[in-house]
C-alpha cells in the first residue's frame, strides 16, 4: 500500500513538473524575458536591444525585457546559448544575424539560424561606400568606371575577409565587373582610419560610421534600396540605378528551435508592435541606426533569400 502512495505521489509530482515548464500563449508573458546580446555593452546589436527593451513594458503587459550581454565568438558565444535554454519563450537571442549566416556560409559554426526560430526583425546595419574626403571620384558610377579603366587596381578597405561589410562589397563590385584589390583591417574604425589617410582607394562599411567624420571620409552611396537615418541625404545604390545584391546584418530577436508556434506568434506579434512604437523609432533614431518591423513567417523568408544570393557572392572568393 505504501508502495502504490509512493508511486502515485511520484507520478503527481512529476506531471506537475512537466505542466509548469509548458507555457501557455494565453498568459504570455508572466514574467520578465531575458534578451541575451552576443556582444558587449555599447556596440550598434547591444544598442537596438536596448532600444528595445526601453519600449518594451507597454507591449508586455508590463513585464521587463532584460538585456544580457554575453560576448565571445562573434556573437555565437551567446547565440549557443538561448539555442541551448528550455524552449520557453522567455530567453531570446538578439541576433546580427548577417554575421551569423555568412560564417555558416563559410564553415559551420557552433550555432546557426536553424538553431531557432525568427521571431522578428527590429533593424538593419547596412553598409557605405566610402572614399578619402579629398578624393577626385565624386559618385558611385565614376567609382565603377574607375575600376574598370584604371591601369592599376584599386585598392579597397574592409573589416575582414568573408565578414558583412566584406561580402556586402563584392555586392556592388561582382555584378559591375570591377576588379580591385581588398585589404582587411581590423573593424569600422580602421577601415575609416585607411580612408582618412587615403591607404585605400575606397572601403566599405557600415554607413553610421561617416557621421561625424565628413572632413575626413565622403559617403559614395548607402548599399541599400532605402535611405539611411545617419545620412539621409546620401543617394542609395538602388536610387542611382546601380546594379547590386543587398548584403546587410539584419538584427534578428530569435527563440530557441523547440519554442510552440502559438508562443513564437504572440512574441512576433509583441516585437512588431514594439518596433512601431515612438519611443523605439525615436532613440534608434538619435544613435543614426535604421529600424525594421518585420514579423516571424517573412523574417525567415528573408533569411533563406539571403543564403542563396550571399552563396553566390562567396564563391567568389579565392
């Protein structure tokens, strides 16, 4: 008798376990959400988290959304680690996610988009196309020519060989027919410093990095089909009829692969409507930093969009 208590006692305790790690749509959120960042404090991913999660509150029935920066791997460090948390809804990844699809492009890494499921898409870091402020190439298309007809090769800065800004080069120049030597160096501020010195030729980067820096870098045109909120002058490739393949870092709110559908719907629903509220749009819009309101379903549409015409770009490379 004692026996058969025990083992129905167990049984009990176990079913309450099991139902207290399911979670139910209709009572989403209950509690804060984690929104893990992948690097550390103050860069352009750890800047829409937190433009996010200023905005969050009215959108969550008053829950917080918490950012945790976990740096290391280029981001992957932190993504390993939302892919690896119980599928509750309730730890995110804020993923840059051109980064991420590239290096599995490449080589697989230790986790990737297929490790999650989209929740939605809050903003977008694009590239520019930059030259020395003194420098006689004046547009895009003279730039084109340029490369086309000099004797010599120019020579082109980037932040490293396969990376985002690297890769969103050889958009423009691949589809133009334009051969120039690339030189790597290390992130958006030394590609800005080889302009400024006029070590390079031209160099690509992300576009918020000219601001502030006009007497020293001039901004060719935005790699991009819109306009750019830190240079909202500056032409677009697609404004001057430029042929190019979009090459960006989408910043992606992921949850792990295993999260129930009807809970990923009602985030995307949460994080769209964040991402249209003023006090969102207004600080990405004091950082120079482009917003994006883009839901789950076409989040992930995109993402495969991407794979196959970023694949193409890197068997260019040597």
């Amino acid at each position: 008798m004692f026996q058969l208590k025990m083992i129905k006692c167990l049984a009990a305790c176990a079913a309450f376990a099991l139902s207290a790690g399911v979670v139910h749509a209709g009572d989403f959120p209950e509690r804060p959400i984690d929104m893990i960042v992948g690097f550390k404090a103050g860069g352009g991913t750890d800047t829409y988290a937190r433009a996010l999660a200023s905005a969050a509150e009215a959108h969550t029935g008053g829950q917080p959304v918490v950012v945790v920066n976990k740096p290391g791997g280029g981001g992957l460090v932190g993504g390993r680690f939302v892919a690896d948390q119980p599928p509750t809804g309730y730890t995110l990844y804020l993923a840059s996610a051109g980064s991420m699809v590239l290096k599995n492009l490449i080589k697989p890494q230790v986790v990737s988009t297929d490790d999650f499921k989209m929740v939605g898409t809050i903003g977008e870091l694009t590239a520019g196309i930059f030259v020395p402020a003194n420098s006689p190439i004046q547009s895009l298309d003279e730039l084109i020519e340029a490369g086309k007809t000099s004797d010599t090769a120019l020579r082109w800065g980037h932040t490293g060989r396969g990376n985002v800004w690297h890769v969103a080069g050889l958009g423009v120049l691949n589809p133009n027919d334009v051969k120039a030597k690339d030189v790597p160096f290390k992130g958006g501020s030394g590609v800005r410093a080889a302009l400024a010195s006029s070590e390079v030729d031209f160099g690509v980067m992300g576009a918020h990095l000219g601001r502030g820096f006009e007497d020293e870098v001039r901004l060719l045109a935005v790699l991009s089909n819109e306009p750019h909120p830190a240079a909202p002058d500056a032409p677009t490739a697609k404004d001057l009829g430029v042929n190019f393949i979009p090459v960006s870092s989408q910043m992606i709110v992921m949850a792990p692969a295993r999260t129930p559908d009807d809970v990923v719907a009602q985030l995307s629903d949460i994080i769209v409507a964040i991402t249209q509220d003023a006090a969102y749009l207004d600080t990405l819009n004091t950082a120079g930093l482009p917003s994006a309101s883009v839901n789950g379903a076409d989040t992930a549409a995109n993402i495969d969009a991407s794979k196959a015409d970023w694949g193409q770009l890197l068997e260019s490379l040597e």
